[in-house]
C-alpha cells in the first residue's frame, strides 16, 4: 500500500508557483501580486517559507519585485513574473447547441 505524499518538495512548489502566474497571464491579469496573494492561491498559508522561496526565484531570475511604500506601515513586496508564458490571449469561447431528434437538449462551450 502506498502512501500518499504529504507535501510537495521546494522545487515543486516553485514550479506551482510559475504555473500560477502563466494562468493569471493568459486571464490578462498582468497586476503584481503580493505574497499572501501567490500562496493563498496555492493553498499555502502564507509564510517566511513562501517569502524564502519567491525571493529565491528572483534570484534564479524567474520573478522580480517592486517595492511599494504603505501609508504608515512597512514596505510591501509586488512578484511578477519576468518569464512570458506562450499563452498571452484570452480563450475565445463558442457555445454550441446540441440537439436530440430535432430538440436542442443543452449547450456545450468550445476553446478556440
């Protein structure tokens, strides 16, 4: 009986982490993000260890940060991914009828 992996390994999650900014690049949402932001879409709390991890991948040169000054508080950390993904346009979607002897049952969306 095999065991189910408890969690993924850093370079796992660095790579989850990639994927997550290639899915919000082709939804054309280019804003930068914020670390509690990148690992609540994850499913991560967020943490020392997801800061650890991001400031590690802008070292490798995947992500950059910009500094953003807070009114009366400490500065905030914005990710972006340096990487362009393949996948920059949005999804065109067609809905199709399906019929059933003559009578539309439902529609089906189709990626184009």
């Amino acid at each position: 009986m095999k065991y189910k992996q408890k969690a993924f390994s850093r370079a796992e999650r660095k790579s989850q982490i990639m994927g997550q900014f290639a899915i919000w690049q082709s939804k054309g949402d280019n804003e930068v993000k914020t670390m509690t932001r990148i690992a609540r879409s994850l499913d991560m709390s967020p943490s020392q260890h997801v800061t650890d991890m991001l400031l590690e991948m802008v070292n490798e040169g995947n992500l950059a940060f910009v500094e953003r000054e807070k009114s009366g508080r400490w500065t905030a950390r914005g990710y972006y991914s340096v990487i362009r993904t393949l996948i920059a346009e949005k999804f065109l979607r067609r809905t199709i009828s399906v019929s059933k002897r003559g009578v539309a049952v439902g529609q089906l969306e189709m990626f184009s």
